[in-house]
C-alpha cells in the first residue's frame, strides 16, 4: 500500500512542476530608450572686425619719399612745342603740359616753384621715365595699350584730347587726303603719327613718301623748306608750330581729315600706386575745381564761406583725403591757388587770346558736350 502511495505522489508532483513550467509566462522584451544629447550652438552677435589694411605692394610709396628728399619734382616735357611746353622769350618755362608739371609739385611741396623740366625727345621720353630720370612724363604722348603694357608704364587720366592731322600750304591745291597720292609727307620718326600715316594711306590705297626727323623742329624745319608736300602730327601740335613757328602761318592750313584718336596725358612707371595716384588725382582735382567754378581768383572767398561738404573735403576743411594721398590735407587748394581750375590752364596755354588758339571741343566739361569729368572727391 505505501508503495502504492509513493508513486501516486511522485505522478502528482511531477503533474505540478509541468503545470508550473507551462503557465511560466513568456519574458516580454523589454523596450531600449536611447537618450540622445543633442548640442546646439547658438550664435553669438558681436560687433564686425575691422579689416586688416591691405599690404602695400613692393616699390608702394617710394617715389612720393624720393622726390621730397630731393625737394622738387622732375617733370620730362617736349620743350619744343609752343602752348604746351617750351621756353619763353624771357627764359622761362611755358605752357599746357608745363602747368600740370606745376600742379603737381604745388600737390606735394604747396610751392608750384618746384620743378625741374627735362626736354625729352621722342626715343628719350619712355627710357628716361623707365629708367627714373624723371618722375613723371608730361609730354604729347598718345596713350595706347602696348605703351601701358609692354614698357612698364601707366597712363593716369587723360588731360588733352587730340587727334591726328595733316598740314598743307594753302597755295598747294590740297584739299583732301586723296589729294596726297605720291605726295612726300613730313613726320617724326618713332611715334605713333608714323604708324596712324601709314595705316591710313594703306586703307584709302595710297601712296606716299615718309620723310622721317628725329625731333619737332628738324620735322618742320624741312616743311617750312619745302621738302616735302604735307606735315602731320597732333592737331594741337600742327596749330600750335603753325601759329607760333613758322614764318608765314596763314599761308597753312589743316585738312578737314582725322586720322586718329589721340588721348595725352601724364605717364608714370608702374608699380608706385600711390604715385598713381597723386598724379591721377591732382588732375582730377582741377576739372572739379572747374566744375565747381572755384578759381585761383576765388578759391579763398570759397574756403572762407563754402557749406557744400564736398568742396570743404575738396579744401581739406574736413576729413583727411590728402592724408589719404600721402600729402598735406589742402593739397587740392594749393593746386588752385597756385596754378588754377583746367580752365584757367587752357586758356592761359591755348585761349582765343594766345598764339597757339585751339577750340576746347571735347577738352571741354562733360556738362558743355565734352569729355572731362571728375570722379567724386569723398
């Protein structure tokens, strides 16, 4: 009977842990919360950084310093060319491109006094300013791009606007350039006249015999000889050696022919950016100051009463544009003071009552039809 007993006890026992085991619940999987730390960055406002100052370039600055320590400017001209520049019957110096030389050194030293002007013929005028001879070159020199490339120079701003001509004796018959066919003409060697000739009557199919001089006057001493049937140059340059050398100027006249545009103005050598600068702002400064009708004459009245802000920065009354030149802040005043607005140089030079009259045409203001105009002074 126990017998019996034990195993009845052992088949209940084992009944229970089944029944345990298939009741165990299923383990639930437990879900993972991943906690991600997002960082953000908020900007922060703050006031702009100043820019650095951009470095000078290499040779930046070094002629401005030059010129003053040798305490004048040295100004290359043509020195042969009436109302531009040449000297006087009482020795001195004269004339359009001889005044801006003058502007300059009013600029730099305020004594228009300080220059010394170096006669340059045509082969001499690049070498000497490339070579630093002279500081700056005012001298008819036609701007064009193998000059501004090719030689190391730069073309500030243009002060005279020209073109090229042809002279003729009135008696000669000549009236047109097809007239000249088998003509002999006068030209001077190693400018761009030789080149615009030869242009010219190679596009009209014609022909002609250069007859080729150094200088201004071996050229027009062979004309007034009768060498040759025709001289060209410049328009400015024939009127002004028509007008004020030759020996009987209204026997000549110019043909009613272009044959070229011909931009003149000062040259300097690349790589002074501020000398550039002043160069081409001291010109500037006296087609403003025309502009603004301020004179020689009135320049002090103005100084004294103006309230046009521009023409107080333009007198160095307020701000520090000369500062930014390199020079005295009354540099602009100086100019006008000492050698005058582009008009007073103009007319002194090449007026209605000069030997060498030229009508201003496009050497005229932008607000009169012509081409002259400057940018702001701020």
């Amino acid at each position: 009977m126990s017998k019996l007993v034990r195993i009845f006890g052992l088949l209940v026992a084992l009944s229970l842990v089944l029944t345990a085991c298939a009741q165990q619940p299923t383990p639930t999987p437990q879900k993972v919360v991943e906690t991600v730390v997002v960082t953000v960055e908020v900007p922060v406002t703050a006031a702009p950084a100043t820019p650095a100052p951009t470095p000078a370039p290499s040779g930046f600055g070094e002629t401005l310093k030059a010129i003053k320590a040798r305490g004048k400017l040295v100004c290359g001209v043509n020195g042969q060319l009436p109302g531009f520049s040449f000297v006087d019957p009482q020795g001195n110096w004269s004339g359009f491109d001889a005044d801006f030389c003058r502007v300059l050194a009013a600029a730099i030293f305020g004594d228009a006094t300080k220059v010394e002007f170096r006669p340059l013929t045509t082969q001499e005028r690049f070498t000497a300013l490339q070579t630093g001879e002279v500081d700056v070159l005012i001298r008819n020199t036609t701007w064009t791009l193998v000059r501004d490339t090719d030689l190391g120079l730069n073309f500030t701003v243009t002060t005279f606007y020209d073109g090229q001509g042809i002279m003729v004796r009135k008696d000669s018959g000549i009236t047109k350039l097809e007239d000249l066919n088998g003509a002999t003409i006068c030209v001077q060697k190693g400018t761009t006249t030789e080149l615009n000739l030869a242009d010219a009557f190679s596009t009209a199919g014609l022909n002609y015999t250069p007859a080729t001089f150094e200088d201004i006057n071996q050229t027009y001493g062979a004309y007034a000889e009768g060498r040759c049937d025709a001289v060209t140059s410049d328009k400015s340059q024939l009127s002004s050696v028509a007008r004020g050398a030759l020996p009987d100027p209204e026997n000549h006249v110019i043909l009613d022919v272009t044959l070229s545009k011909e931009p003149l103005g000062p040259v300097v050598r690349h790589g002074d950016d501020q000398w550039f600068d002043i160069v081409r702002w001291a010109v500037f400064a006296t087609f403003f100051a025309e502009e603004k009708n301020i004179t020689s004459a009135n320049v002090d009245q103005v100084k004294a009463s103006t309230t046009n802000p521009e023409i107080k920065r333009f007198l160095g009354l307020e701000g520090d544009l000369g500062t930014k030149l390199g020079l005295s802040n009354d540099w602009a005043y100086n100019i006008v003071k000492q050698v005058g607005n582009y008009a007073e140089i103009y007319d002194r030079n090449l007026g209605p009552n000069t030997k060498t009259y030229i009508p201003r045409g496009l050497n005229s203001l932008y607000t009169n039809g012509g081409l002259l105009y400057s940018p702001p002074f701020r």
